[in-house]
C-alpha cells in the first residue's frame, strides 16, 4: 500500500526525497522495499582468506594445551598471559574463546565430581505438633520509639496459637522459655520441627541449646528469602488488622497481655480460618473438625432439596457455647 502511494506520487512529478520526508523513512528504504523477495543480497565479503587465520593443526595445538593439566583449570584470559611469560604465543584471546567455544569447552575442562542434588528442605505437617513456627512482631509501647515484643508460636497444621509472651526486649533466653513451657504444655510432642527466621533470638546459644535439650529440631528460612515464615506473618497480619487493636500505642506491658489474651482466646475458639476449611484452630487441632464438616455438608444438602428443612432446624453444637465478644 506505501509503495502504491509512492509510486503514484511519483507520477505526478513529487520528488522522491519529498516523499519519503513525509513518510519518516529514507530514498534507500523505499529501493529495498521495491526489490523482489527473492532478489539476492548483492553486497560482496572478503574473497581472500586471511593471513593469519588457524588452521586445523593450530587448533588441535591450542585445544591440547588448554586441556593440558598445566592449563586446564584456567580460563582464556589466564591462559594466553601464562603462555607468553613462557615465551610461547598460540592466538589471541578472542581466538582462543571461539576454538573452545566450538568444541564446546568453554566450562570447567577438569575432572569435576557429577553435580549433587540439593533437594529444598521442606518440612510437611500432617497432624498436631508435628511443625510449629514461631516469631516476634512490634507493638507500640508507652513512649515514642519504645516497642513491645509480642513472642508467638503457632502450630502449622492446625494454625493453633501454642504460647505467647509479651516481653520489653528482644532476647534468646525469652524465646527458650517460651518454647519450653509451650512444648511442656503441648504434651512434649516428639519429633518437632520448629520453624522461624534468621534472627538473633532464633538463633541464639541459649534458644540452639534449649531446642537440642527438649529434641526439636530447629528449622530456618532460606536467606534472602522473605516469605518463608508465611504463618507467623499471616497471624501477625490478623492481629494487627482486627477492629480492635489500638490505634495508639499500649499504656504498658501489662495492657498489651491482657489485649493480647483476648485476642488469642478470640482466634484459638471462633476465628474460623480460611486455610483450615472455615473452621476454628482449636477444633482442627482436637480432631473436631471432621464431625464439623459432616454436619455442615448435611445442612448445605438439605438446602439444595426440593423441600428443605425450615430454617433454624439444626440443633447441632459440637462445643460449649463460648463467649461471643471479640478481642
């Protein structure tokens, strides 16, 4: 369609140089465009074969010695340097790069042990107190620029709150004592994973020393990896975002316990959990949620009958009734 233009421009005596100024390109696109496709590249290349090109027996000369036991551990940049302080001169290092290129040498050209396999550690919770994981979050303190540690170990499985502390500092002796009374309260489960981040109190000699004496095994997050403490963060989030956590700061350690009490005993019993099937951490963590989920199955296929039953027919209560009012 341009070139139909251009021609037709050109027939009522318009200039090619004008044209093609008005069509943003140059005199020499619009001679390209004209040529058939399958016109021949006309330009010609080099006809002589260079002076200094290497030949087969230079080569295989050149692939001897970068694969000699002298050599073959270095890379071309080292290689040509190291032959000249020996008075010898092969090629380039451009020609050395392209011969081993070629014979695809170009990586490590020794005796290597084959790669080992380095599997990501992963650590799967099937049941209760199989994974715990557990972190420490700021809460505003009395006076500006003084925080609280809230300490929070949350079981994997069930997303249970196992213990909590709230202390004025950050410390491993802390984090040990909490670790130890809720594994204490827990039953001593065996065969514990206890996961957390990279941070002075997770990795402490008194927390490390704790963990070996009670039989948990410690895990961490991978370095430089943000996101591989997501169920602390998560419930951190909740926390942070319930209706009723101050917009100021706490007045003292002790109004920051008893909020956090209530939240707690708000999360562990009523908070259903999007990620446990709508179902509360306590009642997954005792094995109620089985029963639960049977009786709401029930109710959802009554609805979908021809003639369900009347609302407000389910008498169904698989726990004592708990307080209503949220943290």
């Amino acid at each position: 369609m341009t070139l139909a233009h251009v021609q037709e421009a050109l027939q009522k005596g318009v200039r090619l140089e004008v044209v093609c100024e008005r069509l943003g390109v140059t005199p020499r696109t619009i001679q390209r465009w004209r040529k058939p496709a399958t016109a021949q590249d006309g330009r010609c290349g080099p006809r002589t074969r260079p002076a200094n090109r290497l030949s087969e027996g230079e080569k295989r000369r050149m692939l001897a010695v970068a694969n000699s036991e002298e050599f073959r551990d270095v890379s071309p940049k080292q290689l040509v340097p190291r032959l000249a302080d020996q008075c010898e001169y092969l090629a380039s290092e451009a020609s050395v790069y392209r011969v081993l290129r070629e014979a695809g040498q170009l990586a490590h050209r020794g005796p290597v042990k084959p790669p080992t396999p380095r599997p990501k550690a992963e650590h799967t919770a099937r049941a209760p107190n199989q994974v715990w994981s557990w972190d420490i979050t700021y809460l505003k303190g009395p006076m500006k620029g003084c925080f609280l540690y809230l300490y929070l170990v949350v079981d994997v499985f069930s997303r249970r709150i196992m213990g909590w502390r709230v202390h004025e500092e950050e410390s491993s002796s802390h984090a040990a004592a909490l670790i130890r009374d809720s594994w204490h309260e827990a039953g001593r489960p065996e065969g514990l994973v206890l996961h957390s981040d990279n941070g002075g109190p997770m990795k402490g000699a008194t927390m490390l020393a704790t963990l070996q004496w009670l039989g948990v095994a410690p895990s961490f997050s991978r370095p430089r990896v943000s996101d591989d403490n997501a169920f602390s963060e998560a419930l951190f989030r909740t926390l942070k975002y319930r209706p009723s956590f101050p917009q100021r700061p706490f007045a003292s350690s002790k109004d920051a316990k008893a909020w956090v009490t209530r939240f707690v005993a708000w999360y562990n019993t009523q908070h259903r959990h999007s990620a446990i099937r709508f179902v509360t951490p306590e009642d997954r963590h005792f094995g109620r949620e089985a029963t639960l989920l049977a009786q709401r199955q029930q109710v959802y296929q009554r609805s979908s009958a021809p003639h369900s039953a009347p609302a407000g027919s389910c008498r169904f209560n698989p726990r004592p009734p708990t307080d209503s009012s949220e943290p």
